[in-house]
C-alpha cells in the first residue's frame, strides 16, 4: 500500500527504505532492499553512495556493516549471472 502511493518514485523509496535499515541495523531486510533498490532503478554506485553518507548522520559502524552486507549481495548477484558449469 505504501508503495503504490503518489508522491515518491519508487526510486526515492527505496533510498529512503536503505537509510532507514542501516540506522536501525536490520541487516536482513537492508539485503532484500539493496536488491529492490537495483530492480527499482538505483545504480551500485548510488546504493554504495547512500550507505556511505548513513556514517555520519547512522554511525561509522552500520555503514560499514550495511557496505559489506552490500558487497556480499553484489558477489551473490554476480554468482546468480555467470553461466554455470557443466559437470559440477
């Protein structure tokens, strides 16, 4: 319901959705959202943008955990891409 509503891309919510989780330290949800966000239009460079600028107003730590928990969702994404192997 939230989504659907006029007002806010859902670019914007989705940048609004990343800094909320990092304050708050939901790395779970924070994982879901880094991979909404791609599908909604945000670029890796933006996303890595927004949880960089979470250190100062969310604290050094959640940035730095909401940026690692961003790599291991861009190397699953990545993964999830390649071609697989045939015979293993």
């Amino acid at each position: 319901m939230v989504w659907a509503r006029p007002g806010l891309p859902r670019k914007v919510r989705s940048f609004l959705n990343l800094a909320a989780l990092t304050a708050m330290n939901m790395r779970h949800e924070l994982q879901l959202h880094i991979r909404s966000a791609l599908r909604n239009g945000l670029t890796r460079k933006e996303i890595a943008e927004a949880l960089l600028h979470c250190a100062i107003y969310c604290g050094y730590p959640k940035a730095v955990d909401a940026l690692r928990l961003m790599r291991e969702v861009y190397d699953e994404i990545d993964a999830e891409a390649r071609p697989k192997r045939r015979g293993k």
